[in-house]
C-alpha cells in the first residue's frame, strides 16, 4: 500500500468518526459513559485498531523490503 492510500484510508477513517460524533455524544450524555466506552458501543474501537494494526503491518512490510536490496 502507497503512502497515498495509507492517507487516503485515514482521511476515510476520519470522516467516518466524524460522522459518528452526534451518536457518541448521545451516548456520553444520556447513559453517562465516556467517549472510549461509547465509541467501543458503536464498533469504532475495533475498527480504529484494526487500521492502526494495518499500517503498522505495511509499514514492516516495506522496511523488509528496502532492507532485502
């Protein structure tokens, strides 16, 4: 994966999270929970990680890469 799309699949990532901050802010005020617990109600945690796991994977990857010439 080229810097480009690892910026590109963040700036999605974001955008996403953004779209879920009314929902998680319901959630905080109403059930009195965090903004951690709430996002982990919504399914974000999993997914926030699961993207961080990726880039560092690709990230590895290329340093093999460079580190095999």
């Amino acid at each position: 994966m080229s810097r480009r799309n690892l910026t590109t699949n963040k700036g999605k990532h974001m955008a996403e999270a953004h779209s879920y901050q009314m929902a998680i802010d319901l959630l905080c005020c109403h059930l009195g929970i965090s903004e951690q617990e709430a996002r982990a109600q919504l399914g974000l945690e999993a997914k926030e990680q699961t993207l961080q796991q990726q880039i560092v994977d690709t990230q590895h990857s290329l340093m093999g890469l460079s580190a095999e010439k």
